[in-house]
C-alpha cells in the first residue's frame, strides 16, 4: 500500500506512514458511517414488514411515509459524516495524529466513527481510540453530548445544517503522498512541499 515518508522534528529521522488510497468509493462510505448504515438496514427491514404485513391501507401508508423520511435522514446523516471522515482523513495526512482533529468530531458516536475510520485508514487507530478513551467516550455513548444540556438545540436550523446538510468536502488528496507533513502548531518542522494547501 502507498506510504508517505514523515520527518522528527527533533531527531530527523524518517519514518514511513501509512497513507492509503483516495477517500471514495462503497467501503470508505460505509466505514464512516458504520452505526448509521446499521441503522438504515433496521429501517429498510421494518418498511418491508409494514409493506408485507400491514393490510390496514392507511396505516400502511402513514408508517411507509414515516419510515421513509426515517431512512432517508440517516442516510443525509451518514453523507455528512462522510464528509468529515474525507476531511479528517486530509488533516491526518497533513499533520499526523493531532488530539485537535480527534477533538474536533468527538461531539457524537457517528462524528467519532468517521474520525476512527480515517485514523485506521492512515495506521492512526489507536491514537485516536486512546483519545476518546481518555476523553471519556464509550460504545454506548450514541447521543450527542447536548442532548441532555441543550435538548432545543435539535429542532434548531444549525443542528439541522451540522448533522444532515454538511457540504460536499472535495479531498486535497487523491493520491497516496510522499513528503514530510508539518505537526499542527510546529514551526521547525518540514510542511509537505507538494501540498501547500495543508492547513
């Protein structure tokens, strides 16, 4: 698989990471948004059961309707965070396995799925699950940090933009890279030199 070759900014030695192959395709999507997909087949089998099992034709059509606008929410909800996977996955190219990009989709389950999915793309698993370790985050923590501090904040149009309509990300990086990254914050460091867009 394609690496880039990374410097120490303190000893200079070269190290070789894992860059893998461009952000696209079925099984990156899905590895985002691995809980939303799960979801998403729950939903499509209980929309076949009210299709098959429910002969009440009004309520047949209220739970398809309802069911439906369910399934097509999660799936605006996992393109999202497969956006943030492409973008999280561009920083960790430029700046390597910075707490800052973790930190920064650590808000909900499904953020932090697509910041894992990136991170074990680039060989960065493990720092970013000792991060939410640390952090406090568990399996089990599925809702977002301000449902219980904020519960409003759900019917507000900037939730509605942030967890189903975030824009299209285009990757900077479409191609496994070979040049040194520059550590975020670092000023003595080498920033990829055929990417000076890293930011």
């Amino acid at each position: 698989m394609p690496c880039d070759q990374t410097m120490n900014d303190r000893t200079g030695q070269i190290t070789v990471n894992n860059v893998g192959r461009r952000p696209t395709g079925i099984t990156s999507y899905l590895s985002a948004g691995i809980l939303l997909h799960a979801i998403t087949v729950i939903e499509l089998a209980l929309i076949f059961a009210v299709a098959v099992g429910v002969h009440a034709q009004l309520l047949k059509v209220a739970l398809l309707v309802v069911l439906g606008l369910y399934t097509l929410f999660t799936q605006l909800d996992a393109r999202s965070r497969f956006q943030e996977y492409k973008k999280a996955r561009d920083q960790l190219i430029c700046h390597g396995p910075d707490n800052r990009i973790f930190r920064s989709l650590s808000r909900s389950r499904c953020q932090r799925d697509a910041a894992l999915a990136a991170a074990r793309q680039l060989g960065y698993d493990s720092e970013c699950r000792n991060y939410f370790t640390s952090a406090g985050y568990r399996w089990y923590h599925l809702l977002p940090e301000f449902v219980s501090r904020q519960p409003k904040f759900l019917l507000s149009p900037a939730f509605m933009r942030a967890t189903f309509f975030v824009p299209t990300y285009h990757s900077r990086h479409p191609t496994a890279i070979d040049s040194p990254y520059e550590p975020m914050g670092s000023t003595t460091g080498q920033r990829c030199p055929r990417h000076s867009h890293c930011s």
